[in-house]
C-alpha cells in the first residue's frame, strides 16, 4: 500500500478527509496569488471566499473535465444527497457574496 492510499483510507462517509485537506490547503496558499490576479481584472475576491469556494469549484472542475469523484456523482445525483447539495449551495452563496466588481480607475490607485 503506498503513502497516498494509505491518506486516503482515512474517511467521513465516502469522502477521503486527506482529499478535503489537500484541497483546501492548496485553496489557502494560492488564494493570495489568485485575488491579485482576479484585482487586475477587476474583479475583488477576498481570500476567505476562496475557501468557501474550494468545494463548489473542485465539483465544477471535476464535473468540467470528466474525473467523477464521488462527491461530484452525488451532487449531479437528482434523487439523493439533498444535504449535499444544500451543503454546496450555501458554501457558493457564502463564497460569491464578498465578490465586488470594480472599475478600473480604483485599480490604479490602488496599485
């Protein structure tokens, strides 16, 4: 059994909590570099939206790309996990109520 496998076996349901770790850990170390980004596009993101991002956009890259996790299967579910889905729904809300648009003149003052 390799290291990863060995991670992964550790679960909440059917989730693999060394996954969720992962994912969030890489959310919070990038999310200063992408709010940077998305500012230059005029777009403000704080950095804690990307984490309350973390789940709905991993379901929407592995949805996009066609790598069914198990989470993904069960959101895309019609019939079942309506927890689930609640759960995603409201961390979405929750990550895209901070988002601001601004124009691009307060982008250069405050640059």
């Amino acid at each position: 059994m390799s290291s990863i496998e060995f991670l992964r076996q550790f679960r909440l349901g059917e989730y693999a909590i060394f996954d969720f770790a992962v994912s969030f850990l890489g959310i919070f170390l990038l999310s200063p570099l992408l709010s940077r980004l998305f500012l230059k596009l005029g777009i403000k993101i704080p950095k804690i939206n990307w984490l309350f991002l973390t789940l709905p956009l991993s379901i929407l890259v592995h949805w996009l790309t066609g790598r069914m996790t198990p989470m993904t299967i069960n959101f895309i579910n019609l019939h079942d996990f309506y927890f689930l889905k609640v759960v995603i729904i409201g961390l979405t809300i929750l990550g895209l109520r901070g988002i601001k648009f601004i124009r691009k003149n307060k982008i250069a003052k405050n640059n």
